[in-house]
C-alpha cells in the first residue's frame, strides 16, 4: 500500500533566533496560536482587522517535542544554518491574498514595540530577511506479509 501526503510550509527567514517569537509572530500573521494559547494576544490583534475565515482550517499544527500541537515552528534559515526562521504550516497551497497578508504583517511585526521576556530582548531588533514557500510531499510504502499460523 502506498501513501501520498502534502503539505506547503511558509518560511519567514529572519536576523535572530526564531524561538524567542515563533509563536507570537504566526498569531500576528494568521490569527493561529497552538495548544499553549502562546500568542493570545497578537492573535486578537489580527481578529481586529481580519475575518476569522482567512487562515482557519488551511492551517494545520503539528506537534512539539513536548507533544504540544502548534501551527508554527522555528527553522533552519537558508545559508547560515541557524534557527532564525518561522515556519507556518499549511494543508494546502496558501493564496497569493494569504501570503500577502502574512508577508506584510510579518514586516510589521517587529517594527512595533512588543517584547519577549527571554533575556530582555526586544522584538524591534528582528529584521525580516525574506520569505520562502516549501512544498513538502511524503510518501509512504507500506509492505504487508500474511503469515498463516
């Protein structure tokens, strides 16, 4: 038996370590926030300006290490192989409307005066340096033997 799965990965590759606002970051951007509800609030703050419908459903979660489902995850950032980037995870192909929003908003995003607890950083020190969209598709062979005992 064989088996085909897809799914697109939206990458914002940016100038500092993405596990201090992963999370806070693709709740600006999509609304989405995972099991942890980390990022409640800059998800209220995409609800003010955008309707429910635009990411919900398109965006799945997957889990941590800890096994808590979230929609988004740090990356390796292309060229410099260091965890700076966001991943935001997709069923589906996101819409050029989609990325838009998300490319904007994630432009946006540092710029503002919001703040991490980790070591007194201030998210106005992140830069975004580029977007990538990954398709990622995964097949799986499944070989089975029927033994009569």
């Amino acid at each position: 038996m064989n088996s085909t799965s897809k799914r697109w990965i939206f990458v914002i590759d940016t100038n500092e370590y993405a596990g201090n606002f992963e999370r806070d970051l693709c709740a600006y951007i999509t609304g989405q926030t995972g099991d942890c509800d980390v990022g409640k609030e800059y998800s209220k703050m995409f609800y003010e300006k955008y309707s429910d419908e635009l990411f919900d459903g398109c965006i799945i979660s997957e889990p941590d290490d800890h096994g808590c489902y979230r929609p988004c995850s740090i990356w390796m950032t292309k060229d410099i192989q260091k965890y700076n980037s966001v991943a935001i995870f997709f069923a589906s192909e996101p819409t050029d409307e989609q990325m838009n929003i998300m490319k904007q908003r994630s432009i946006e995003f540092p710029k503002e005066d919001y703040k991490w607890d980790f070591d007194k950083g201030y998210l106005k020190d992140v830069e975004v340096l580029g977007f990538r969209l990954i398709e990622e598709t995964t097949n799986v062979n499944v070989e089975r033997k029927e033994i009569i005992i």
